[in-house]
C-alpha cells in the first residue's frame, strides 16, 4: 500500500496552478535555483568517475524540494541539511570553492578535511549537517526553534528527513516534544521511495507519512516534491503563520531517487518503468520546459545561465584543485576537540555553610541561573516536582517555565534540543532523571555533542547531570556506575564529585564552560554527607585532583563514593595511606598521578564501576608505561563485580568492592 504513495505521485507537475502568485523575477530566480545544483551534480558525477572525489550522494531529481524550502524562508533562519539537498547550500549561496574543498577534504572546506560530503554546516549561512545517524538533526530543530521562541525572535527552524529516516525513534520523540511546547519548527519529509535499497512498503504502514503528524497533534501536508512553485508556496506561507503563531507543521514531498543512495549503490533494485514514469517529472527539464511554453523566458536565456554556470563551476573546481591539502598537525587536532575557555574568577565572599550535597548542587544551579540568564534547565518532572531528588525544588517559582522546564520522556531528543539551544547562544542543563537512563540519549552525546566542534566548530554549550551509582538497593537500572562509557569518546569533559564544595564547585564550572560536560553525582551521597561549602560563586578547575589525606605507605586513587569507603577502611585500620580524589575524570590529573606514585611508591585505583574496561584501567597504563621505575609493587585495581548491580541488599554489597579494600591494601602493603 505504502509504494502506491510514490507512484500515484506520477503524473502532471501542476506549475500553472501556483505561477500566478510569483512574478516573473520569482519564478526565473527559482529555475536558476534548481539549475546551479543540477549542474554541480552532473560535474560531481564524472569527478566521481574520475577519482577526484571519493563519494556522492546524488539528489538529482529532488532539486525543487531543497531550493523551493530555503529560497521561501529568511536567510537567518536555520535549516538543518540531509545527503540530497545541494540545492540548500547554493541557495544560501554558499561559496562554491569551499563546497568542492569540502567534498575533497582540503583545509579550506568547512571541516578541514575532518568530515565528509554534506557531513557539515556554516554557521554563517544559518546552515545545520547532519551525521550519518539521520534522525538527531530533527531534534536539534526543536532547540533552535525553541531558542527563537524564548528569545522572541518570530523565526522559524526547518529541519529535512528522508522515509527511512521516520521510522528511527528520533523522529517521533522530536515531533512529539515539538508538538508538546509549540515549537516553530518545519519538518520536511523527503520521501524519495526507497531507503538505500529498500522501498517505502517495507519502511512503513501507511498510506501517507504526513498521517503521522495528526497522531503528534499537529497539522500535516502532502506536496508534490517536483514542483518548486508549489513547495515555495506551501513553505513559505506556513514560515508566515509559524512566525507569529508557533507551532509544528509536519510536510511531506513526494519525489523520487534517480540515482542510488550513493553512486556506489546503483538502481538495479529499482523497477525499470517506475525509472521511467518519474524521468517523465525531472523537477529541472520540467520547469524548464513550462518557462518557455509559457514565454517566460527563451532558449537563448536558459543557454546563457547554462554557460555562465558552468564557467563559475569549472574555475571554483579549479581553485579547489588548486588549494593546499591536509598537513597533520597533531597539536591543532588536538586543540579542536574543545573548545577553549577560562573560569572566571570566584567570589571574594568564602563565608561558608555546612550543608548536605544535595543543598550544594541546589545552591550552584540556583546561583547559575542568575550568573547566566541564558540558561536553560530541562528533565523529567523537575519543575513543579522538583526533580526526584528535588534538586530543582524551587527554581520554578523563582525562575519561571520558560527557564525551568518540564519534558516528556524522550532522552535523546532532549539532548538533541539542549544542543539546538546552544546553537542559538543559549546554555543548556538537562538532568537524567537516573544516569542509566543515558542510554536512550546515547546517540547524542557521544556522535553529536561530543564531535560537533571538532567537525565544524560549533558550540556545544550543554551539562548533562547524572544521579548515578549504587548502595542504595535501587537494582539493575537505577544503580549503574557508567561514567566509562562517555570516558572514551573524545570531545565529552567528566565530573564526579565526592563531597558537598566540589559538588557545588564543579557544577558551576561545568555550567561555565561552553564544552559538554557529563557531570556525575552520587545518589547515596545527597543527603548523607555534609559540609562546609563557600556561598558565594565560586570555580573548581577541571583537571586538578585534590589530596583527601597524606600518606608514606601507599596512596589509593579514587573518586565518588571510593573516596568514603577508603576513608572509611584507613580510619580504622592502622595504615598511613593516602587519599587522591579525582574529582575530574576527564581531563585527568596526570600531574598529581604522578606525584602520588612518586611519593608512596604503591598505589590502589578503585571505583564503584565494574573493574573489566574502567578508567582505573588507563590510570594503572599510564602508570606502568610512565612511572615503572617508581613502583615497589604491582598495580593493584579494585571495582565491583561483573554482574549487573543487584537488588537484594546482600547481593549488593558482595557486588561492590568496598569489602576487598582492607585484603587488597594488605596485600598491597606486605608485597
């Protein structure tokens, strides 16, 4: 049923139907739009042959969809680009020679040779890359159409997918948050009918994907995907409503694939008449053929354009193979992964205040949203509720729901939304609910957040609080310790504090700086340890250890509830042991490491984690690759059991490895 939705699409283009509502100026700028990426693709297609790009995702035959949205829309507003939609870039005039950098992966491109083909945006053409993963530009849509909201601007987001792409779980969680805070957000369904080789009746069960929009409450078109006219008409009258009426509209383009889903592909899959029925519908030829039946314009015109393009195109390709290529230098990739920053300085005021961890994380968030007024906080039940463990108490009332923000249970297209928002020079803090919940949002964090400024130097302004850990009988999925899983993604910053003033001190910071930052706290911790902590604003740095207690005979390094349970252990046994807090998981302290191992000679890592692939592991590396010399006795590691957290009391506390800390530092001791 669904592949009679593309086929009943074959028939006349209706230009007539929507020409009179543009003038000539208009309609000829639209067929000069579909023209240029038409002329790019065919020059594409035979560089590709030749070797001189690597890979093509053609949109040949989908032109009017991409030149029909942008030009209709205000060139401040942001469009967020999949494979096939060239026609966004040259619409936004994107500088050719840049482009064919890009598909080269020459410095001049726009990532530097550090993504490929239309895995990449301009910021200064309001332009948003996709990744590979197809669905997660949707919700980034919803954070900047969120962002205009909030600022009041009267602008509009617009966001492409393909038919595979409405059947990933990002595509209804975006549709569905967009629709729950009327978000002036644009979702563009090209639906080309097939997903690489698969076509659209095994991709979904309905006539039409734009049913799916009544189902999230918002209204929903079909367009014919062919006619430029009729999608600048249709697009730019709902940017007009949704600019002052916001909301979510949900359209659908009917067009079809003429080439493979890359080159590499082919379309031996494809039925040789349905080939030729949509041949008979070329969104350019077709166009084309109307100006001049209609006297628009004459063959010499059209030859012109023709020669002008092709000139414009051969001496950019030319200064593309001209310009300088890649010359690795491993300190500038490095230096791209984050974006640099400075703490600020703290305040001079150091009265402090005893206080439970959980009233110093209420305290800094509190003292953040007056410090950033830009900052947006968003979770599961924290704004009336409080957060389940009432961090958030409070903040509703003082800070309003604009600020504080209510979301349904979509992970991952809050993560999504949280960078959206910071593309728009907000900063975004969304709390998981329960750190296990992460894996929902996954996605995000470590091939959104985590890349983004490597591959296109866009801010990544967004903390990610994470209630984790253990102790608590709390069972397999709310007692999980996961900071490992985020440790080996390049472009993430980890915090795990262990005691109110750095709970506090690192929240602030994490806030402050304009990297993602997965920021861990202990749940067992909230309200059964206190302290002294400063009450005015104050900076903890990443990167720096802080030494809980001296001591000549070993030094165990730790962090989160480790550090408890090791004080624990040596307050009452007679060994004169140090404590080194982490405090940082990433970047590390490799300088107090260092000193540690040099002072004492014998060092235990411990962490609540489960031992296999924890970062004790690339602590105890480091420490035997660099600092063998200073051992007197192997490397001792300590985490929980391979098993998942259990639930039953007994069977927690044979999980974790608080027991083994008094034999292990025994042995540790007399080797």
């Amino acid at each position: 049923m669904a592949q009679k939705s593309i086929e009943s699409m074959v028939r006349k283009i209706e230009f007539e139907k929507y020409a009179e509502f543009f003038d000539r100026e208009l309609i000829l700028e639209l067929y000069r739009g579909l023209l240029l990426p038409r002329m790019i693709e065919e020059k594409m297609l035979n560089l590709l042959r030749q070797g001189k790009i690597s890979k093509w995702f053609a949109g040949i035959g989908q032109e009017a969809i991409s030149v029909g949205c942008t030009k209709s829309l205000h060139a401040n507003e942001t469009i967020f680009t999949m494979h096939r939609n060239l026609g966004v870039f040259t619409s936004r005039e994107v500088p050719l020679k840049r482009l064919f950098c890009q598909w080269m992966g020459k410095p001049e491109g726009f990532t530097q040779g550090r993504d490929r083909s239309f895995h990449f945006g301009s910021k200064e053409h309001h332009i948003a890359g996709m990744i590979s993963h197809l669905g997660p530009q949707l919700s980034l849509a919803c954070g900047v159409a969120l962002a205009h909201k909030l600022q009041r601007e009267h602008k509009v987001a617009l966001a492409f997918t393909g038919e595979g792409g409405t059947s990933q779980g990002e595509f209804h969680e975006a549709l569905n948050l967009a629709s729950v805070w009327k978000l002036p957000v644009i979702f563009v369904i090209e639906n080309n009918g097939y997903g690489l080789s698969t076509p659209v009746n095994e991709q979904y069960n309905c006539m039409h994907l734009a049913d799916r929009g009544i189902g999230y409450g918002m209204e929903a078109h079909i367009l014919d995907g062919n006619n430029v006219l009729e999608v600048y008409h249709h697009i730019r009258k709902t940017a007009l409503d949704l600019r002052e009426n916001p909301r979510p509209v949900l359209i659908e383009c009917k067009t079809f694939r003429m080439r493979g889903h890359e080159e590499a592909s082919g379309t031996k899959y494809v039925p040789e008449e349905l080939m030729q029925e949509w041949a008979q519908r070329d969104p350019v030829k077709k166009f084309e053929e109307f100006l001049l039946e209609k006297g628009l314009c004459g063959e010499e015109q059209i030859e012109r354009w023709k020669s002008e393009f092709k000139k414009e195109i051969n001496e950019n390709w030319r200064a593309a193979e001209e310009a300088p290529d890649v010359k690795p230098v491993e300190k500038e990739e490095l230096n791209d992964v984050y974006q640099s920053s400075a703490l600020p300085s703290s305040s001079d005021e150091y009265r402090k205040k005893e206080m439970r961890f959980v009233d110093a994380l209420a305290q800094g968030l509190h003292q953040c949203m007056e410090t950033y007024p830009e900052l947006v906080l968003m979770g599961q039940d924290i704004a009336e509720y409080g957060g389940v463990f009432k961090i958030t108490e409070g903040l509703l009332e003082k800070y309003g729901p604009d600020r504080v923000r209510n979301t349904p249970l979509c992970e991952s297209a809050i993560v999504g939304a949280a960078l959206g928002l910071s593309m728009e020079g907000q900063k975004a803090m969304m709390e998981m609910q329960f750190a296990d919940f992460v894996t929902c949002g996954f996605n995000q964090i470590v091939n959104n957040l985590a890349k983004i400024h490597y591959r296109w130097q866009v801010t990544a302004d967004v903390v990610i609080r994470m209630p984790t850990g253990g102790t608590v009988g709390a069972g397999p999925f709310h007692s999980q310790s996961n900071e490992a899983w985020f440790f080996h993604t390049p472009g993430l910053k980890i915090v795990y504090p262990s005691n109110p003033e750095d709970a506090k001190g690192l929240l602030m910071s994490a806030i402050h700086d304009p990297n993602p930052v997965m920021y861990f706290e202990h749940k067992a911790l909230y309200r059964k340890i206190t302290g002294e902590v400063p009450e005015g604003n104050y900076y903890t740095p990443f990167g720096k250890a802080r030494t809980i207690r001296e001591g000549s005979e070993a030094t165990i390094i730790t962090y989160g509830m480790g550090v408890h349970w090791a004080q624990e252990i040596i307050d009452s046994n007679p060994f004169d042991v140090g404590i080194l807090d982490l405090r940082s998981l990433k970047p590390l302290d490799w300088e107090a490491i260092t000193k540690a191992v040099k002072n004492t000679n014998r060092i235990l890592i411990l962490h609540e984690d489960t031992l296999m692939g924890g970062i004790g592991a690339e602590i105890s590396a480091y420490i035997t690759e660099h600092l063998f010399e200073y051992l007197d006795a192997p490397i001792m590691r300590l985490g929980a059991m391979e098993t998942p957290v259990p639930f039953n009391t007994k069977l927690e506390e044979q999980f974790m490895p608080k027991r083994l800390i008094k034999p292990t530092l025994d042995q540790l001791l007399n080797y």
